[in-house]
C-alpha cells in the first residue's frame, strides 16, 4: 500500500533546493571570469522524483539537493565555462520555482489552520 506524501515536508525540501541552487548560481556568476573555474548545477528534481517512484513516499522529504559540475559545457579561451546570460536565466526560474514553493507552504498552513479553527 502506498505511502502517504507528507506535503509539507516536500515544499521545505523543495526550497531547500531552490536556497542551494541560488547559491550555486551565485558562486558561478561570482566566478565568471576566474581562469579553469567550472560552472556547477545542483541536481533535485530527479533525485525527489526517484524517491516518489520508489514506493518510499515518507523518504521523499529527506531527499538533499546534490551539487554536481555538468559536463560538456562549452569552454571559453581561458576554461572558464560559465555563460552569464545562462546563469541569469537559471537564477529568475529558481527565483520563480522558490516564491511558488513558498507561497504553496503558505496554503497549506493557511488550510492547516483552517481546519483547526472549524474544530474548536
């Protein structure tokens, strides 16, 4: 029988995520014109998915965002790989992905309350 999915504590892993791959971005954009840097990404949305898919619903919310570098990332003269209009991009839909997640956690605790409120 399936798990139950806690909701809540899959919006708080989600903006975990989203608080790491904003610093992430920060640090490639902050690296831009360093010699050799190598931009990173963070990987969660297919780690949280293989967690749904596994029957382990309840493990869903344990699940950790993983920096990880990409590969074959095109290369500038000076092995830097980070493309600055890439990373803007990358830094307004994790700034899009964060406020839905927020404003997601927001409902649920505005029902939450709700609820209580009815049953007293």
């Amino acid at each position: 029988m399936p798990q139950p999915v806690d909701i809540v504590g899959l919006l708080e892993a989600g903006i975990r995520a989203e608080e790491t791959r904003q610093r992430t971005i920060a640090s490639n954009i902050a690296n831009l014109e360093t010699p050799g840097y190598r931009r990173l990404d963070v990987r969660f949305e297919e780690l949280l998915a293989k967690a749904l898919h596994s029957g382990q619903a309840a493990g869903a919310t344990q699940v950790e965002p993983e920096i990880f570098q990409p590969a074959g990332t095109p290369l500038k003269s000076n092995g830097n790989d980070v493309n600055m209009e890439m990373e803007i991009g990358e830094m307004l839909k994790n700034s899009f992905r964060q406020a839905a997640f927020v404003r997601l956690l927001r409902k649920k605790f505005a029902q939450i309350e709700t609820a209580i409120t009815i049953r007293e």
